[in-house]
C-alpha cells in the first residue's frame, strides 16, 4: 500500500486509489455502527459545537426531522448490509442535533423499522441526548424499545454552563442534572449507558469535575477532547508547542480514577488505553488502528462520515451519497471510508514511527487535518496523547510488577 500524503493538489485521502488498495489485498469492514440523524436542530446552543459553531455550516441545508419513508428506506438499507456481509449484531444510534425533538412516533418507526429489516441479527440501539426533554415519557418509551440513553453533561453547574446554555444564555445544568436523576433512579437505571463530557480547561481542578459526573453513578464516563485541528487550533493548544495541558488534565483524572478502590464508572478513554497497552484492539475512535466502522444518515437521507469532521472544514463529512440512490457498500469503498480502515497504513511517517504509535493510533482522525495536507498528519493534541499514554503505560507497569505480569505491558 501506499504512503499517504499530498498528491495532484488533492488533500489526502481524496486522491486514494481504493481500486489498487484492494488489489493488493485490503479488505473493507462492514459498518456495523449506524448513527442515524432523525432530528438536525437542537434546544441548546453550545459554543464549542462541531455541528452549529465550527466550520461546516450544512445543518441550515438539512430538513428538521427526517421524513417517516426516508426512516423506512434507512432500515431496508441497513438490513440490506446486515444480510450481505451476515453480521450477528449492529449498534443503532439516534443522534442529532437534538433527538428527542423528533418525537415519540418517529423514535418508535426508526427503531422497530430497523430492527424489523435486520432481523435475525440483534440491533443495539441508543440515543446520544443533551438530557433537556428527559422525561418519565420518554423513558417510558426506552425501556419498552430496549434503547440506552446517553447524556451530555461537562461536570458541575459552571463548568457546564459556560458552554452548554439555551440560545438565550441561560445555561442548562438544573434541566440535564433533573432528566439524568430520573434517568438514574431504579426503574430506568438498566438504560443509562453512560456521560460524555467535553474537557475544559478553563474548569478548574480536573478531579472536581470527574467527581461531578461521578455523583450520577453512570457506568461510562467519555471524556472528549475539543474538536479542533492544525488549521484551527482547539482551546489552549498553540502549533508545535510542547506544552501538554489537555495530557496534564487527564492524567490528574487518571491517577485519581486509577487509585480508585470502590465502585467507579469505566472512563472509556483510559479503559481503552490499558486495553491497547495489554495487547488488544481499540474499541473507540479516539485512540488505537482498529477499522472505522460506523455510517452517519443525515436527515436529508445523506450517507456521511462520521460526523466530527464537520470540525475540520465545510463537506468534510460528505460522501456524495445518499440512501434512496446507493447501498452502504458503495459508501465502503470509498476513500474516506478506507483511510479509516487501513490501520498504520493511514498514519503520517512521524506517527508510524513513534513508540507509541500503535496505542495512540493518530489519535482522533478529525483532530490530524491541516488545509494543504488533509489528514496524513499527526493529531493537533500530539503532545497530550503522548504524556497521556506514557503515563498510563508507567502506572500500569507499577501496578504490575506486583502481581508478576510485567511481561504484559507494551513496552
């Protein structure tokens, strides 16, 4: 395979030759992550936003809600690739902008509608919600569908409401902290999959805020980098400075997470790391070279990337297909959708010969793009995931030595 980089003026992947990849023996992974956008709006109008407030602006372009015989068409569509490719299982995700604005009924057609054209495989399905309509409604609905719930929430009230307010200023906390308790309580508690929240470094003490997402007991916790690149660095991070805040920022959580002893949620990112560091494959996006596998249906019927890249810059995420016209197959052999499938094979020369590389896996790819150079570069947080990962390999290995396992720790 070839090197990536900068070809006839194209920013990489786009001039990738899919057809010589395969010829030489690469192989597409089915998706078996559909991520479905079933409403394009939102009730929240947070700054730091990939959606609304950061380069692609294609949200204005898309209908509100996605119309009930495009719901149906996604679910012929996905059966179609669950049936082709004969997958046991996939993940189902309503997202959005906001999805409960969608709706009860439509909520209820997509989720059935899928599961009925992909069955027998099992369907998972969840909804990635900002917590503001999270209702005894709702859950209701949930636990009759069998759908888990994820909620955005950024740590205590200031914290979340510098960023996470309503379009008049008001911030959101009282509203998400009230749906995430009834979320929370025994009788919807087996749907709770967990918090995502976004780090910021402006917070104050990185452990005060773990223990504000903490105190709802969820069983995940994601802690997201600010989407942001080379061309248009995130907060706090300046090109080829070798300050590493967003590293030192995690690592406080890490130490205070690691050390401790009663019940705690999983933080997917650390999780993941000691798992890569163990010897085995990444299960997420944000660290590792396992292949991307995950299909975003806009409310347009648009099959997308996934839909980060909207950070980078405006049609990023595109494909040019769409699901009345073109099976999710077409969307696999796709440069876009094969760079992220393609492990090292992807990674910038500098990447491919770090010692960390196989652990950091470039880290997330919408964080690499700098204008000029597409993708084919090192993530803008570089410098965080290496003191990150670093210290994380060094604690574990303590940890270790005690019990004779040294030997399973990457070196």
């Amino acid at each position: 395979m070839g090197v990536p980089g900068h070809t006839d003026g194209v920013e990489w992947p786009g001039a990738l030759n899919v057809s010589e990849l395969v010829a030489e023996g690469w192989t597409p992974t089915p998706f078996r992550q559909f991520i479905l956008k079933i409403h394009s709006r939102c009730n929240l109008s947070c700054d730091y936003c990939y959606m609304y407030h950061m380069a692609d602006q294609s949200w204005r372009e898309q209908p509100r809600t996605m119309a009930p015989e495009l719901i149906d068409k996604v679910a012929e569509r996905i059966g179609e690739h669950v049936r082709a490719h004969r997958l046991p299982r996939i993940e189902f995700i309503l997202h959005g902008g906001e999805p409960l604005l969608a709706g009860p009924a439509r909520i209820r057609r997509a989720v059935t509608a899928v599961r009925a054209a992909a069955a027998p495989a099992e369907v998972r399905a969840y909804v990635q919600t900002n917590g503001v309509l999270l209702d005894e409604a709702f859950l209701d609905l949930f636990a009759e569908l069998s759908i888990r719930v994820g909620v955005s929430l950024d740590g205590g009230e200031a914290s979340h409401d510098r960023h996470r307010r309503f379009a008049n200023g008001r911030g959101s906390h009282a509203a998400v902290s009230a749906g995430i308790r009834r979320l929370a309580s025994p009788e919807y508690r087996h749907l709770f999959s967990g918090l995502l929240a976004t780090v910021d470094l402006r917070a104050g003490a990185p452990v005060a805020t773990y223990e504000a997402l903490a105190r709802h007991a969820p069983p995940v916790v994601d802690f997201l980098l600010p989407h942001g690149n080379w061309s248009a660095p995130p907060p706090g991070r300046h090109r080829d400075d070798p300050a590493t805040p967003y590293g030192d920022w995690l690592v406080a959580v890490f130490d205070h997470w690691f050390g401790e002893t009663d019940d705690k949620p999983r933080i997917r990112l650390f999780s993941e790391i000691i798992r890569l560091l163990l010897g085995g494959r990444s299960r997420t996006e944000a660290v590792g070279l396992s292949p991307a596998a995950m299909a975003v249906i806009e409310t347009g019927g648009q099959i997308e990337q996934v839909d980060t890249l909207k950070s980078a810059y405006h049609g990023a995420a595109r494909t040019g297909l769409n699901i009345v016209d073109d099976p999710f197959d077409r969307a696999l052999l796709s440069p876009w959708t094969a760079a992220r499938q393609m492990g090292a094979d992807a990674l910038a020369s500098s990447c491919r010969s770090c010692p960390v590389g196989r652990i950091c896996g470039g880290g997330m790819y919408p964080h690499r793009y700098r204008a000029g150079s597409g993708f084919a570069n090192p993530s803008v947080y570089c410098p965080d995931l290496m003191r990150l990962i670093r210290h994380v390999r060094r604690t574990v290995a303590r940890d270790l030595v005690a019990t004779g396992h040294l030997d399973a720790v990457v070196p």
